[in-house]
C-alpha cells in the first residue's frame, strides 16, 4: 500500500457508518493550509458538515480505540491525506443538497431519490410547454380586428347601460326618499288615529259604565216607585191612632172625658185634620160632595153647605154656649159627607163592609148596635168621645181601602166614565 492508510478516521454522513476512503484520493493534491499543517503536526483534522464553515479541530488521543499503527507513523503526511478528502467532500457537498461523505447505500438511496426528481420536473417541464403554447397570442386578423371592435362597443353599450342603471338608481333614490316621508307621516297619521281611536273607545267604555250605573239607578228608583204606589200617603201624613180611651189623628185627641180633659184647640186640631183627610181622599176618589163643601184650615176649620151658603165652624171655643148647634151642625155635616164616601166605596166595592154605620144623621155605632150620637150638646162625654173614635176609625178604613187593587179598579172604572 505505499504508506497510504487503509483506516481514516471518518464516516457517513447519513448513516454514521465508518467509511473506508478510497486510495485513489491521496494523490490529489490538497488544496489545504499546508502551514498549519505543518505547524501543527499532531492534530488531525475532521471535516465538518457545511463546507463553507470553520474547520473544527480535534485533538488525536493515544487512548483512542483506533489502531492507527502506520498510520501514525507520520502525523503530517496523515494530515495532509485527511485534508485531501475533506476537500473533497466539502466540494461534493457544496454542489448538492446532501452533505459528504456518505456510504455506498446512502448514496445509491439519494440517486434513486434525484432521479424519481429529476423525472417529476421534467413531467412539469412538459406540463408547462404545453400550457405556454395554448397561451400563445394569436396573430391579429381580421376576424379578430372584428370581435375586438364588437367587444369594444359592447363594452361602450354596458358603460351606457351601467350609466343609465346609475341614473335610475339615483331616481330610484329619491322616490324612496319621497315614499318613505310619505310613509312617515302615514304612521303618524295612523298613531293618532290610534289615539283618538283609543280615548273614544276609553270613553265609550266610560259611557257604558254610566249606562250600566243608570240602569242601575232606575231600577232601584222603579223599584222605590213601586214600593211608593203601595204605600198608604194619607195614612203616613194623617196617622190614625189612638191613646187611652180617646182617638187620635197626627197626635191630636179628638174627644173629652171628665176625668181626662182635653183642650179644645187640641179637639179642633184634630177635627181640622179630619177635614183635610176627608178633602184629600174626595180629591183622590175623584169625588164631589153632594150639600157640602168642606174648606180645611186648621183648627178653624168649617164646612159650607150648598144650599144657603152658610159656614158651619167645626172648631168650638170653651165658653160660647151659643155657638153649641153650629158645631154639632157641622159634625153632623161632616158625618154626612163621611158617609157619601162610605156609601160610594160600599156600592163600588160591595165585599167591602165597614165596622161602623152611620144612620138617624148623627149616629154611628156597629151594625146592630144603638148608636152614638156625635152632637156635643146633650150627650155625655163618653158618648161623644165614642162616637168620635168610631168616626176616626172609619176614617181609616177609607185610607186602608184606597191601598187596595179594588181602589185602583175604581180609578180605572172613574176614568172611563169620564172618558164616556
Ligand atoms: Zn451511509
């Protein structure tokens, strides 16, 4: 072998495998520092990845496991040789993508890989010439020249058209503009009428709610009407009662005993209420008396008789003696007139009776009975003050009648007489 190491201390760069470099590569020449070599004559150097990079040096050891044996028989000339293929290898590497020295297998692996490359950018290569030469501009004919000038007014037609759609853009513009306040001041409109259809309806609602009051009222009123038609006036304004053994109308005693004495403006009040009862229930009956006029005023009351219009004073003042038969004449008027009514309720409502009968002008008394006469003079008190009473009580039972549906027939029955 020369001298030349079979063993260098390198390995590839792919696989790390140690690498066995070939004779052929110590007789070129090394392109290296050879000063530093010299200089530096055991150490040895090992080339690294990137060519262009600092050399790293690395100091041989004796304790290495490598059996450099001749190898280290002369350190510079070993140097130089390692210098030589990392040259190498550095130039290998600065050409292609992968990094020197490698094995036969890391290499034989990288040429499959180029070629499978290389044969891919050829296919593009291909790929692209065809596309470049459908992309080839056409010379200029005169189909073209054509196609081109109809292009170009196309081209103009579409601006004009694009500027007309503008103009009628912008027109549509404003008309939505003019539609849209339109439409503003219809929904204000509306709004409004919305209210005012909403406070006529809250009114509505308020006059319903009057009504239903109303109707309310009325039948309560109807119903206090009614209940006003079945009551009694004249009984609530000329109460008839009675007090002890005496009579009584609105509180005032119509009658006199010895040992119960009344006045008589109390009498005469009475008897003047009795006028006014009498007149109120003619006036209701619609009746006339037949002789007589009553005139109520008071405890002053009279009776005037038709015939000689003379007054009959049914009030009597203590001490006048004289004036004694005036006032029993106007009891007995007023009996009389009491009577005609009676009379008149008797025909008219025939199942109707009353408790006491007047006869002989003056009397009164039940059917059967005596009778009591209702003259002051020559009569005893009790009598009198009896006779009074039943007086009052028929009286009353002229008010009762006139409550009852037979009064209310004879109402009717006096109103088609009239209309007749
Ligand atoms: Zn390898």
């Amino acid at each position: 072998m020369d001298g030349i190491p079979k063993d260098i201390l390198v390995n590839c760069k792919k696989c790390s495998s140690p690498l066995i470099l070939d004779l052929d590569l110590s007789l070129m020449k090394p392109p290296v520092d050879e000063k530093f070599c010299e200089e530096n004559p055991d150490i040895i150097i090992i080339p690294t990845t990137q060519p262009n990079e600092p050399l790293e040096y690395q100091e041989v050891s004796s304790h290495d496991n490598v059996d450099y044996g001749t190898i280290m028989g002369d350190a510079s000339d070993l140097s130089r040789k390692i210098r030589v293929a990392e040259e190498i290898f550095n130039y290998i590497s600065g050409k292609s993508t992968s990094d020197h020295p490698m094995c036969q297998d890391c290499a034989n692996t990288v040429i499959q890989n180029q070629e499978k490359l290389l044969n891919q950018t050829k296919s593009e290569i291909e790929s692209l010439e065809i596309y470049l030469s459908t992309l080839e501009i056409k010379p200029i004919t005169q189909d073209n020249s054509d196609e081109y000038s109809k292009l170009e007014e196309e081209e103009q037609s579409l601006l004009a058209e694009l500027k007309n759609l503008q103009l009628e853009n912008d027109q549509l513009d404003r008309e939505i503009a003019v539609e849209n306040a339109i439409l503003e001041s219809k929904n204000i409109e509306y709004d409004k009428i919305v209210m005012n259809y909403n406070t006529k309806k809250q009114i509505l609602w308020d006059l319903e709610d009057d009504i239903r009051s109303l109707n309310q009222r009325k039948k309560y009123l109807s119903f206090l009407a009614e209940r006003l038609k079945r009551t009694n006036l004249l009984n609530v304004l000329f109460p008839i009662w009675h007090e002890d053994h005496f009579a009584t109308i609105n509180g005032f005693r119509v009658g006199k005993l010895p040992e119960t004495p009344v006045e008589w403006p109390e009498i005469n009040a009475g008897l003047g209420q009795c006028v006014l009862l009498l007149q109120n229930i003619l006036r209701k009956m619609e009746m006339t008396l037949e002789n007589y006029k009553l005139v109520p005023c008071g405890n002053s009351s009279y009776i005037e008789s038709l015939k000689d219009k003379k007054k009959y004073s049914l009030f009597k003042t203590s001490g006048y003696r004289i004036l004694a038969d005036k006032f029993d004449y106007a009891l007995i008027a007023y009996l009389d007139c009491l009577n005609q009514v009676i009379v008149r309720i008797e025909n008219h409502d025939t199942n109707f009776k009353f408790p006491y009968r007047i006869f002989d002008k003056h009397k009164i008394d039940e059917p059967g009975g005596p009778g009591y006469s209702i003259k002051l003079s020559g009569n005893s008190d009790e009598n009198w003050t009896k006779a009074m009473k039943f007086m009052l009580i028929n009286l009353k039972w002229i008010t009762t009648w006139m409550v009852k549906a037979s009064f209310k027939q004879y109402c009717d029955s006096i109103r088609e007489q009239s209309l007749s």
